[in-house]
C-alpha cells in the first residue's frame, strides 16, 4: 500500500510543480525544453503570468539580460512580448521574465532561428593589370553550411592555377589571388553555400580586368613642378637686374 502510494505522489511531482511556479512563460510557438524553433520572418508571441497573490505584482523582460521597455499596462500579473520579425540576431537569444522585487522567480525561453546563407544577386568588380582580387559572401546558416564552392566561369575555381586561395572562417568565405591577369582571372564568379533545409544559395561577381595605367606620383611631380618655377622666377629678376643696371 505504501509503494502505490508512493508511486502516486512520484506521477504528481511535475504537475504540482508546474502549478506552483510563481512566474511561467506561455508562447507561440511552444518550447521543447526550453527552446522555440522559429525561422526569419516567423513571429514570436510570449506571454508572461504571474502566478498567485503577491504583493508586487510588476513583471519585467529581458533580452540577454537587457532590460526590454514595456508600456503601461502590460506590466502587473500578465505581460506579453512579441518578436516580429524574427530576424538572424535573435539566434540563440534568451528572453527572461520575472519579478521585478525579486528576480529569483523568473522563466526563460531561448530562441533557435534557422536561416540559409544570405547571397542573391550580381556585383560587378573592375580590376586593373596586377591588382589583387578579393572576393567575399557570407557563409553564415542555421543549420551550419555543409558545403562551400566558388565557381569560375562554370567551372570550380582550380587552386593549381592562378595563384587562388580560398579561406572559410565560418563567417566569411574567400577568393583570393594576388596578381590578376586578364587571361587567367577575368569572368564571372560563384560562390555557393548550401545547409540543411534549405539548399543551394548563391551570389555572382562579374570581373573585369582592365589595362594597368602608369601612375606618377603626385607629390614629387607638384615638388619638382614649383622648384622649376621658382628658378626660372629668379633667373628673370636676376636678368631684369642686369639689364636695368646696363641702362643707367
């Protein structure tokens, strides 16, 4: 009889628990241990409930310990806080409600937004002879990039050739070359990221590679420029002198 009874309370802990808590969070989407998936674009809807009587009663949010501004009226017993739209930011951010007397009583929930690589479009790049080329896209997803190519004219760049150096830090990754040559670098460039869920995503770089332009530096050739003048100045007073002591 003790073990059934036994038993009994054990299935009742978690409800009795639950029903005690003095502030929980209810949300849309509902949290699977603690964590909202969600994706950009998504909404986010969180309502905050103080449970019983208490005699303050002013609930506050916070954003990764940063205190969120709530209006009048949306602070005693019930506060809500919606996230619209979720946006790349808010990955892995926590959001926490609690007591404003006494932050021991709080809930949290934490967000995980999945999103691709953010690449679409053309951007067209103009090179001279021998200048450097750096090409960069964000790899950035959630989940994380299983796959990175950069294309050249269609076909996967070749590192054996053209001096390429491809580096991926996990936030960027990039096309580097030292000295361009118009046979070799010239065309139209892909970089392709790819993660689960959402596949393929990529951005285009026109290159253009131009003739180098011989380039005279500035300052010296001002410099040289008025010592000449001055020179030539001085050569005509000192003649002018000359000449006006000869008429005397």
């Amino acid at each position: 009889m003790k073990l059934m009874i036994s038993i009994a309370l054990l299935f009742l802990l978690p409800s009795c628990a639950s029903q005690t808590s003095v502030v929980y969070i209810e949300s849309s989407p509902e949290p699977l241990d603690g964590v909202i998936q969600t994706k950009i674009k998504d909404t986010v809807s969180l309502v905050c409930t103080l449970n019983g009587t208490h005699e303050d009663k002013e609930l506050v949010w916070l954003r990764n310990d940063a205190m969120i501004k709530l209006n009048d009226g949306n602070k005693e017993n019930r506060s809500c806080v919606c996230i619209n739209p979720v946006i790349q930011k808010d990955d892995g951010a926590t959001f926490t409600c609690q007591l404003k007397s006494n932050s021991s009583h709080s809930a949290s929930v934490t967000l995980n937004v999945t999103y691709s690589a953010d690449l679409s479009g053309s951007e067209k790049v103009t090179l001279e002879e021998e200048e450097s080329l750096d090409l960069q896209c964000d790899m950035r997803a959630n989940p994380l990039a299983t796959s990175v190519t950069w294309q050249l004219n269609g076909t996967l760049v070749d590192l054996s050739t053209g001096g390429f150096i491809i580096t991926n830090d996990g936030i960027n990754t990039k096309l580097y070359a030292k000295k361009v040559d118009r046979s070799l670098h010239e065309g139209s460039y892909q970089c392709t990221v790819t993660s689960p869920g959402y596949g393929p995503q990529s951005k285009t770089f026109q290159v253009t590679v131009t003739d180098k332009t011989i380039k005279f530096p500035l300052m010296p050739t001002i410099a040289g420029v008025v010592v000449v003048a001055l020179t030539t100045l001085l050569a005509i007073v000192s003649r002018w002198r000359v000449i006006a002591k000869c008429c005397k």
